[in-house]
C-alpha cells in the first residue's frame, strides 16, 4: 500500500470518516497464542493484540488454524472502523492445524506407519518360512537355533512420535 494510501486511511480514521463496512487487510503475524486462540498482528507499525484466530468467541472451533510467526495473513476488523474486533481470515504458512479440538493426537504419517507394519510382517513372514522348513533332527536341533536366532532379534517399539505430524491434529 502507498504511503498516500496510508495517509489517506488515518485522516479518515481520525475524522470518523470511514464507512462501517467490513474491513480486509493484511498483516503480519508479531506472536501468537496457540492456547487462547489469538495472535498478534503488526501493520504499518501499529500492533494489534488479541486478534481471533476463529470465527467464534467461544474458542470451540472445529478448525484451527494457526499462523506461523512471521508469515502473513488476511485479517477482517469485524468492528469497522474502530479496530478492535479483528479475526484471522487466511495464513500465508502455518505453523499447525487442529482438527476438532485435538483430543486424538496428530495425524498418522503414512510412510513412516507403512515402514513400521512392513518391518513386523517381513519378521513374521521369516518365521513363517523357518517353521516351514523340514525338521530332520528329532531333538528340535534345527528349530531350537531357529526359535534362538529369530528370539534374539528384537523388534524396536513405536514411539508414538515416529508415527505422529504433531502439526495437525484431530
């Protein structure tokens, strides 16, 4: 925006001049708090504090979105022109997402769960293939140093952290 643009939105704030009509902007994120669902807005070096990150009052939004510090956003002054009552409309990056409150944790990364379920079917299906194997020693030779070996080789637990985009959460 031009800086006779700037000039020109002051004197008419100052004179009370504006129309009511719903204000846009754009803005950059100064903080934010994930946990009262605000954030902080910087425009033209005028700071703006407890801005929505919702739609709501209530802070019961089945959808959260949550701006990266930062990063630019659209925000509506829902209080035209008075600048009080602002809401998030857009993040141009986020820094997480909350589906429905977030009670399940994060979403499960695929690739990293597929990698996880491949390495205990491939363990399982080698010792499928050893108690296949004929048995020739009638004291359990074979399959004693078969239950031995394959007993040996422990599985490493899943961290629910390997699994989880802790960025969005349902």
């Amino acid at each position: 925006m031009a800086d006779y643009e700037k000039i020109s939105g002051l004197i008419k704030r100052i004179a009370g001049t504006q129309n009511n009509a719903l204000v846009l902007f754009e803005a950059k994120v100064k903080s934010v708090d994930a946990a009262a669902q605000t954030c902080t807005l910087t425009r033209y070096d005028t700071d703006f504090e407890n801005v929505r990150l919702t739609a709501g009052f209530t802070g019961d939004s089945d959808l959260l979105v949550i701006p990266a510090e930062g990063s630019m956003v659209i925000a509506a002054d829902m209080s035209a022109p008075l600048m009080r009552d602002i809401v998030v409309l857009a993040v141009s990056k986020s820094a997480g997402i909350v589906f429905q409150g977030g009670q399940n944790g994060g979403l499960v990364k695929v690739k990293k769960l597929t990698e996880k379920l491949n390495a205990i079917e491939k363990d399982l299906n080698n010792l499928k293939s050893a108690l296949q194997a004929p048995q020739t020693d009638p004291q359990g030779g074979v399959l004693a140093t078969v239950f031995t070996t394959w007993a040996g080789q422990t599985l490493t637990q899943t961290e629910q952290t390997d699994i989880e985009n802790a960025n969005f959460k349902h």
